[in-house]
C-alpha cells in the first residue's frame, strides 16, 4: 500500500482521477493506522489490567504495584525490538512463564477460593506424569486460561504500533532493570538491616509477575533440607542409662515471655496450674534463647548446630535421631505450620519420628487427644508437642471461653489470656501423665518485644534484640510416680540457653554418647558455666552479659 503510494507522489500523476485515488488511499491507510493504535492500546490496557486484577487475589498494594511495573515495562521493552524473530523468541519465553503464574493464582482462586500456596506446589511437584495428564483433563479451564492468556500477551508486543522515538527505544529496558537492581538492593538491605531467614532470590521474584515461582523455590529447598537431614544422621555410639522413666514428654513452646508468667512473678495470675505443681519442677529462673525467631532457635534447641557454629551439616544430629538409636518410639504433633522458609528445618527433623502429625484446626488442646492416644502404647517413648503458644496476633491463640484477663489492654489482656491458655494446657497434660512414669520438659522457642508505642504492641524482635525478646521460660517436670531418686527438683539459678537444650534432652533420657564423659543430667547442669552467646535475624552474634 505504501510503495503504491509513493511511486504516485514520485511521478507527480496530475491526472484528478488518480488524484482522488491518491487521497482515498492515503486516507485508507491512515484510517488503519489509527484502528492498529487504538486495537494495541486496548490489547496492552487489557493485558495490564489482568496482571493487576489477578494479583489483588492474594497480595498486598504494594506487591501489586511492583509486580504491575516490572509487567509494563517488560511489555514497552518487547515492543521496542524491531527483530520480530528476537521479539518474539524473548516474548514467548517471558509471557509464558507470567501466563503460567496467573493461570495458577486463578486455578487456586476459583477452585479453592485461597491464593496459591506451598501446598498446590508440593502437589505439582510430587504429581506423575500420568496423574498430570488426568487433571488436565478435570481442570480444562485452567488450560483454556493460559493458553487464552499467552495469546492475548503474545498479540500486544505484535499487534502494537511502536509510537516510542527511536532514540527513546533504549529506555524501557534500561528502566526494567534499574528497577529489578532496586528491588535486590532493597531486599539486600533488609538482610542486612532486619533479616537473613528469607531468601533474597524469593524476595526479589515475589516483587515481579512471577510470584507463584517463589512458593516452588521454596519448596525444593524445604525438599532438599529434609534431604540433607536425613543424609547427614551420624552413625552414634551410645549407652542408655536407666531413668525410670517412660514417656519422655518435649513440649516446645512459641513466643512465651517469661516476664508475663507469674510463677516467675508476673503480677497477672497467668500460670496457677503450673505454680500447683511447683514441688514436682525443676524451674530454670533464666533461661536464654539463642536467637529472636523460631527457625533461628529451634534448629540450634534440637540439634549439635549452636550460635557459634551454625552448619546446616550439623542438623542430622538431632534429639529424635539419637532418641531413635536409642530404641525410643518418637512422636511429633504439630499446631505450626509444615513448610516454608521458617518451618523447612524444624519439619526436617520433625519428619525422623516414627509418627508426625500437623493440625491446623483449631487450638493448642487439639494436641490433647494425640498425646493421650500415644500414652496407650507400650514401650518408651519421646513425644514432642510443639504449641502455637503465644504467637502473634495473641487474641487468636485461645477460644473465647479461655478469655480470663478483661480489665486492662486489649493487647495485655489477649497475651495474658494466651500464656494462661498454654498453663491451662500443660495442666491437662499433668493430668494425663500423673497415674504414669513420666517426664516433660517445656522451653519457649524464644520470646517477644512488648513495646505499646508499636502497632503490634507484643511483636518478634529481629535486629539488635534486647534480653527481654530472649528470656524465655524452661522447666522439667516429674509425675509423682517417678522416683525420688530419678528426680531433680527446685530451682536453678545458673543462666542457660536452650542453645544446648539438644545436649540437655539427650542426658534427660538418659541418653550417653560413648564420646563424652558419661554424666547424669543434675551432674551436667551442675557444672554448666559458659559465655551465652546469641545472635539476631542478621546473624549477628551477642554475648548475653552485655545486652540490655
């Protein structure tokens, strides 16, 4: 159309005829011009609108926001190539994979009204082949969706016309990556500032239209962490002493601070059943966490890792493997979550018992009946409850009818009400365990800030904690059928971290290596004087004695 053009305007054809088809033509041609605009305008405003849509199904403003401009720059830089092979070898790659991502927020959304999460990739990733075939074939739409959406997003970098100068083509592609640098120094500065748990590679893709990449990523390393543990068990060689003892009860605790519990002497009586049983307890008055969040402390609580030597290696050798070597039958029930970046070590080990278990239901007590169908089998056993405790947001950690605490602050009351919750729960224990030889020994994970000028008044603390974040609550308790003899009892005054808890459960079961001086429990506690190393979210190392 154009070349007809302009060999008419070349040989200046005077004739009105071909002058009025010259003018038709040239008005034809602008006439589609403008029809291509507005069509790849609206293709670009469609696809853009989508990306928006989806993402407010389970993200934050500002996500959205950062995932919409990662998506419009990505577009404007396709656009300005002029090689359509280079166009759309770059666009079909990078389409596919966003396609893919809201194909999967929308499958997740409309089959199970949730955002995409951990669970739906677990799934992908442990379906076969054929079993993937199948649910195509029950989830079609889904397949419709992607495809529909590759096309539309294939049509806008083709059908557009580039209205952008040639020398400002340079520019989108420049400003996408200036904006993705942004986003990593961003996150690397939270590493550095706030915290190393999470991964800045997850950090910085959770910031893009590939969002539903980061719950994949995530499960591989959790895949791969459970791998190592396993793969890395130490072969032990061990003696077991008699304890007369037979059910090994660890109940680990969450965001319990010991300055709100007032057998530590609290002004709120947040922990009457706990006090009751004072004459069968060994209360540590100071106990220390080594690290402000629960995938810090737990790993370095029930393995050999500690705060000055943090190798993943060193996960293998846990207390429920030794307590397998031992001959101990081991149990796991769970009110945290399985997996993720705060869970993956935890349920590594967790996942070396004989039987595991997460319940997501309900509250802290649903734990209860697990524990008393575990106590009917015979042989010894180590059985781990491991509470949601007083994690924030507190008022949710306890029914309504558990709600004791209703004359001061709303914050104060619902993470008073929580600690008294989690004494309710350790006075049913009590109960199951009195009429049995049995043991149970409780630490908080770590603590928590309370600072009433911050929107979450009791919070987690994370960079440069002060002691109060740390100060955590630990005793062992001792049913009355268990022997004088087999008992230690009182208080114990001695600072200790639960940064050496593993080395403590091993000589509570009566577990010795054949490495180590053989000693018992009281004997070990007795001589325990050592620097109380901790470190923050930054991994940053403290010594106890001169924090605040």
């Amino acid at each position: 159309m154009l070349k007809i053009l302009l060999f008419i305007l070349k040989n200046r054809i005077k004739n009105p005829k071909f002058r009025h088809c010259k003018m038709s033509l040239i008005s034809e041609q602008i006439r589609y011009e403008n029809i291509k605009i507005v069509l790849s305008k609206m293709l670009f405003v469609i696809s853009v609108s989508i990306v928006v849509i989806v993402n407010f199904i389970g993200a934050r403003y500002n996500l959205v926001i950062n995932r919409t401009l990662v998506f419009v720059l990505l577009l404007l830089t396709l656009l300005c190539i002029n090689n359509k092979l280079l166009k759309n070898l770059l666009g079909f790659i990078a389409l596919t994979f966003i396609a893919v991502d809201l194909s999967l927020q929308l499958y997740a959304w409309n089959n199970f009204n949730t955002k995409f999460t951990y669970g739906f990739a677990l799934s992908v990733m442990n379906t076969t082949g054929g079993e993937a075939f199948s649910m195509l074939g029950v989830y079609w739409r889904s397949c419709i969706v992607f495809v529909g959406l590759l096309i539309l997003f294939m049509l806008t970098i083709n059908c557009g016309i580039n209205t952008i100068h040639s020398k400002y083509k340079r520019y989108p592609v420049i400003l996408l990556v200036l904006l993705l640098t942004g986003y990593t120094v961003q996150g690397i500065l939270h590493q550095l500032r706030k915290s190393n748990v999470d991964s800045l590679a997850q950090r910085v893709i959770n910031s893009t239209p590939l969002s539903t990449a980061t719950v994949f990523m995530q499960a591989i390393s959790d895949m791969s962490i459970a791998s190592d543990i396993n793969k890395n068990t130490p072969n032990y060689t061990i003696s077991v002493s008699d304890t007369g003892i037979d059910n090994y009860v660890l109940i680990i605790g969450e965001s319990e601070r010991r300055e709100n519990m007032s057998i530590y002497g609290y002004e709120r009586d947040t922990t009457p059943k706990l006090e009751a049983e004072r004459k069968n307890l060994l209360l540590f008055q100071h106990a220390i966490s080594p690290a402000p969040v629960t995938i810090m402390a737990l790993p370095l609580a029930l393995t050999a890792a500690s705060v000055q030597e943090t190798t993943p290696a060193k996960y293998g050798d846990n207390i429920i493997g030794i307590a397998n070597k031992a001959g101990y039958d081991t149990y796991w029930y769970s009110r945290q979550g399985k997996g993720g970046a705060y869970n993956n070590v935890i349920t590594g080990i967790a996942m070396k018992t004989k039987q595991h278990q997460w319940i997501d239901q309900g509250f802290d007590d649903a734990l209860l009946p697990e524990l008393e169908s575990t106590l009917t089998k015979s042989g010894k056993k180590l059985i781990v409850l491991h509470l949601y405790g007083s994690h924030e947001p507190a008022c949710s950690r306890f029914p309504e009818g558990a709600s004791v605490f209703k004359n001061g602050s709303t914050d104060d009351d619902c993470y008073d009400n929580s600690v008294r919750f989690t004494d309710d729960i350790m006075g049913k224990v009590f109960s199951q365990l009195s009429h049995t030889r049995s043991s149970v020994f409780y630490f908080s994970d770590h603590a928590l800030i309370r600072d009433p000028s911050r929107a979450v008044v009791y919070s987690h603390a994370g960079a440069n904690p002060p002691k109060e974040a740390l100060a955590i609550p630990a005793f062992i308790w001792y049913s009355p059928k268990v022997e004088i003899k087999n008992k230690w009892l009182g208080d114990y005054q001695t600072p200790w971290s639960t940064d050496d808890a593993n080395m403590l459960s091993e000589l509570w079961l009566g577990i010795h290596r054949a490495d180590r001086n053989t000693v018992s429990m009281q004997e070990w506690l007795q001589k325990y004087q050592k620097p109380i190393i901790v470190m923050d979210t930054t991994g940053k190392k403290f010594n106890w004695k001169n924090m605040h």
